[in-house]
C-alpha cells in the first residue's frame, strides 16, 4: 500500500495544501460558520484540530483562494481579504515571563507587522488601539482568532499553581472586555480551546458570543466521521480491521443527535504505524485531571450522569470533575433524557478508557505502569479457578505495592476504587456501588457466565459482609444473566493493610 502524506502535528492549511498532504475537507462547516454569525467560541479537546480550524479559516479570511481548489468552499466564498489578528496563548511565552507581559509584547509584534505604534498602556487599552489603528489604515474590518485561549489557566490547575490560574483568569477577563464595544471595527471573532470556564469568570464583558461546542450542526467541525474516513482513507479501511479501529479511536460526540468522531491525531499516527496504541493520551494528560478524579471518587467512568448547565462551563473556583472530564475528552455524550434535562456520559473509546485507567491506578500504588497491567491478570485468573486463597493473595499483592502515604485510613472507598480499577483494565465487566431496590452493592463482577457479588468490609468481619448481600438481595436483579452465582465476602485490616479475612461463597 502506498501511503498518503498524513498531516501528524501540522496546523497549517497552506503547507498541507502545498504540500500534498491528505486534507479532510472541512470547509462546509467553515462556511456555515462564516455565514451564520460573527462571534464564536467553541471547545474540543487537545490534538483534535483546532488549530487547523484556526489556520483554515485565517486562509479564507486572507483571500488565498488557490488554496481551496476542489473544496466545498471554492466557488461559495468571495475570498475578499480581511486584516487579521490571530493569537495562540501556547506560543506567546506567558510560563517564562508571566501572562501580563507576554501579551503586552505579542500586542506590540502583531502592531509591527501592521507598521503601526502603539501609545496605550494598560492591556485592554493597547488592544482596543490595535484593533481600530488597523481599521482605519486599511478601511476593513478586523478579523480575530484566538486560539488555545484557556491555557494560561488549564496549565495551572494543580494545587501548587492554582493563585496563578486565577492571576491570568483576571489579566484574561481585561484583555477581551473590550471586543463588544469594538463591535463596528470587527469582522469575526473565533475563540477556542480545550475548556469553557463560566461565562461570569472570563466573557462576562463579551457576552455575545456563540457557543458553538455542543451544537448539532458543528459537531463535526473537528475531528473525523465515518463517512470522511471512507471517503478519503479507503485504502487503508482494505488493509486494517475497520471495526476494531472503531473500537479504538472513534466514538467523540458534542450532541446526542450528531456523527461519532475520530480522533485524529490517534487515527493518523495508527495508520503511519499500524499499531494499535494509546497515541493521544499519552502526549500529555495534566495530573491535576487524575487527582481530580481521585478526590472525586471517578474511578467507574461508566454512565456518568450530569446536566446541560454542568457540562456547559466550569470555574476554577469550583472545580468538578465532570465537566472538565467531558471537554477535555475523557468522557463523552452518550444519551439525553429531555424530560430532566440529564446526559448519560461515557468513555469515548477503547484508548481513553484503558489508557485513563492505567494512570489513575498507577496513581493508587507505587508500581510501574507495566506492573499497573499485568497484575490485574492474577485477579481474573483466581476467579476463573475459583480459588478462594489465591484471590486473598492476589489482592494482597496488590495492596503490597500502595505506599504508606497512600493509605486511607477507615475509607472503604479507597478498597473499592484499587479493586474496580484492576479489573476494570482487563476489560471484565465491573461496576462498583450498583444501586438494588435493597441498598448498594459494592462491587458487581459479570465474567463469562458468572455473576460475582463483591462486599467489602473495614475493621469488621468478612461474615457480616457475606451476610448482607443475602439480606439485601443484591444479586436478586442478576438471575437471569449468567448460570452461576457467588458471594465474595473481603474484610480489610487498616493495621495491616491487607485482607483480613476473604470468604467465598457459591449460590
């Protein structure tokens, strides 16, 4: 087979047209977006082609139309050329000399490239200026695109950094108070990020923008359908298992009603490699997500539940596990119930889901991520046996690896969260806390045609746990999915720090 250029990394739309590179064609969206209203913000997660976005549309607004030839957009647009201020926060170097400065300077450079000096001071002043010097040079409206807006904030949520999050969240919240007011000089405005912070913290001053991240007809703005796969990647769907790649890279939506998206970053690197591999968490997932999924108890991501107004915005005054887990891409939408206003959230995919387990338990226990995966395996292979002393030591090995500092004492949920995680990698069905009419059950195991009911206990005794599945009838709701039954009994010394006592019993 021979391959196409695959565009890995690169965000500009007219080296990749130059060039020869594969581009799917995007443009349809584009011109909807151009023709429907002037102020946007939208959000998707990293590596899904934001910047492209950015670049495309910079290419439009630029009037280079040679560059459009065979797509949508060629003969629908006038091309007629806009100036243009287009800043990225990732490359303005706010880490080395703080956000305040760095935009002042980046303020001054895009002026230099316009031969024009500013005499403003203060940030939203020298922006203003900027925008309408432009202006009245050429007669044109502006056209302004703002990519990876949120970065100076998102790279500071960890606790250590926090006061700086809400530092640049302020010197953010001046710098595009001015945009309404500009309104006349203005052409378009295109913000995007990975995050959508509550309008009151940031936009609060430009409150006309339109959000267009989880609206149907953009959904497919970014990212890659099926139906773009099989049209521009046809001969690589011949070499490979469609289906599994689907299970692998697929699956992202912004509206219930909208196509799952690839990610198209993990869905190039696997057709240059043809291997199948976590590409796109691994290049960098922030490990204030994963400490927050901790102290959030977000270790069974399955069916997550959560409103509009949750998933729409988060402050970091507030931080929620939820809907920075959604618009960061871990989770994505699964159902919506319209009678209450609920959305059903999941792991897009098979990559995320594995690889996000992989880390959170790894953050449990002082292991090696090779350590964190094969040591599920002794779990699985002591209930295909139905060994009752090799599950104790199985999860006692486990627990071996978790360092003192990361014990929680009398916390059962610290017990549950290690179990859940270790199977869950496996890919046996596990689902912890299950709501019966009767209680919650703390562990439910589906594998093969077995139903395995787990209880665990803390200082107690491992009877007592036995006994309540019985009286509670948490395995009542499961006759009629598997053939065989047991009852997992676990009580844990917080002393110790191991099983205390395991019992098992066949139903």
């Amino acid at each position: 087979m021979t391959l196409q250029k695959y565009p890995i990394g690169l965000q500009d739309f007219g080296g990749i047209r130059r060039e020869g590179y594969v581009y799917v064609d995007k443009t349809q969206h584009i011109h909807r977006l151009i023709k429907f209203a002037k102020y946007y913000f939208m959000s998707r997660p990293r590596r899904f082609g934001k910047s492209l976005l950015i670049s495309t549309l910079e290419c439009v607004f630029r009037g280079q139309k040679e560059l459009f030839e065979g797509l949508y957009i060629y003969d629908k647009c006038e091309f007629e050329p806009y100036p243009i201020i287009r800043i990225s926060f990732a490359s303005i170097g706010y880490r080395d000399m703080g956000l305040l400065p760095s935009l002042h300077k980046e303020l001054e450079s895009i002026a230099s490239k316009y031969e024009i000096t500013l005499e403003s001071e203060g940030l939203s002043h020298k922006f203003n200026e900027l925008i309408k010097s432009i202006y009245h040079k050429y007669n044109q409206q502006v056209v302004i695109l703002i990519d990876e807006y949120d970065k100076p904030i998102i790279d500071y949520l960890d606790a250590e950094h926090i006061h700086l999050a809400h530092e640049n969240r302020g010197v953010m919240k001046t710098f595009y108070s001015i945009l309404k007011d500009a309104d006349p000089y203005l052409k378009l405005v295109f913000i995007t990020g990975v995050s959508k912070f509550s309008q009151v913290s940031i936009f609060s001053d430009l409150n006309n923008l339109y959000d267009i991240t989880m609206r149907q007809e953009f959904n497919e703005i970014c990212g890659i359908s099926q139906q773009e796969i099989d049209t521009n990647f046809a001969q690589e769907l011949a070499v490979y298992d469609r289906e599994k790649i689907r299970q692998w890279y697929n699956g992202y939506r912004w509206h219930v009603n909208g196509a799952k998206m690839y990610n198209p970053f993990s869905l190039l690197n696997f057709f240059v490699d043809g291997d199948y591999r976590n590409y796109w968490f691994s290049t960098g997932t922030p490990t204030f997500i994963i400490e927050l999924s901790k102290q959030n108890k977000f270790y069974d991501l399955n069916d997550v539940q959560a409103n509009s107004l949750l998933l729409s915005s988060f402050d970091i005054d507030n931080l929620e596990a939820i809907p920075i887990l959604f618009q960061t891409g871990y989770l994505t939408l699964k159902s919506y119930d319209s009678t209450f206003d609920i959305y059903s959230l999941d792991y897009p995919n098979y990559e995320v889901k594995s690889a996000f387990l992989q880390y959170l338990s790894k953050s449990y226990m002082s292991s090696t991520m090779q350590e964190a995966q094969t040591m599920p395996k002794e779990l699985l292979r002591a209930l295909r046996t139905q060994n009752e002393t090799e599950l104790r030591e199985a999860i006692n090995a486990v627990f071996a690896h978790i360092p003192y500092l990361l014990w929680q004492k009398e916390n059962e949920h610290f017990y549950h969260a290690v179990i859940h995680l270790l199977f869950s990698l496996l890919g046996v069905y596990i689902h912890s806390e299950v709501h019966t009419k009767n209680g919650r059950a703390d562990a439910i195991i589906l594998y093969e045609d077995h139903v395995y009911c787990l209880e665990f206990k803390l200082d107690k005794s491992a009877e007592s746990a036995v006994q309540q599945v019985k009286d509670k009838g948490y395995l009542d709701a499961y006759r009629n999915k598997a053939s065989y039954f047991s009852i997992i009994g676990i009580n844990f010394s917080s002393d110790e720090k191991k099983v205390e006592k395991l019992i098992w019993e066949d139903l």
